[in-house]
C-alpha cells in the first residue's frame, strides 16, 4: 500500500493539511418544546415526549451552527449567472435492442414487460 506524504499532492492537493477540527463551539439555541412540537406538525411528525425533548438540544444546535456559518461571506449571485449549468442537447446511438431484452427480467416478442402502474377498474 502507498501512501501519499501529508501535503504532497493526494487526492486533495496541498490544501488540506492532515485532519482538521471545527473550530466552534457550540451555544445551544433556546428552542422551547413549543417550538419543537410546532416543527415537527409542520414536518408531519409524530414525536414521543422523549424525542421532542432530545431535538430541543439537536434542533438548537443545528440552528446555532447555521448562524455561526451565515458569518462567511458568500458570492454574490452574479458570480452564478455566469457559469454555463446545462449542456448543449445532444442525440447519442441507442443500446442495440437485443442487448436490452437480454438483460431484461421479462420481455413479450421485442417489448419489455413492466409491471402495472394504476390499479385495475373492474
């Protein structure tokens, strides 16, 4: 097995220099078990009074380290407008139709079985 010298151009380069720690610690948020339970009505769970207690402190938490990260700044909407997301359409050559219905778990003459999507009417 090789190993890559820390720093000496891994996977990742020279900008990561062994392992690095979160420097942050954590201040729990003051959510109240109201908060908590309105949440999870929102998300459509159904929480023990356990749970809703635990994600009192996860919840708070989790909240907490979105705020510490809204301190960083971010780029401006601009920047994204100019990276071209899609790619021009383009046709390809299909697979040839015997590869297909050989790899297929049923198949009835050249077509593919599936099952059923909708229900039967009677």
């Amino acid at each position: 097995m090789s190993r890559v010298p820390r720093g000496g151009g891994g996977q990742f380069g020279d900008c990561q220099e062994g392992l690095q720690k979160l420097n942050f610690v954590f201040k729990t948020m003051a959510l109240t078990l109201e908060e908590v339970r309105r949440i999870a009505a929102l998300a459509r769970l159904r929480l023990s009074p356990d749970e809703e207690l635990r994600f009192v402190s996860q919840l708070g938490k989790i909240v907490d380290y979105i705020d510490h990260l809204a301190e960083y700044p971010s780029a401006s909407p601009a920047t994204a407008e100019t990276l071209d997301a899609e790619a021009d359409d383009s046709t390809e050559p299909c697979l040839p139709r015997a590869f297909v219905l050989a790899n297929a778990p049923e198949t009835f003459d050249e077509f593919l079985v599936v099952p059923q999507v909708k229900g039967d009417d009677g």
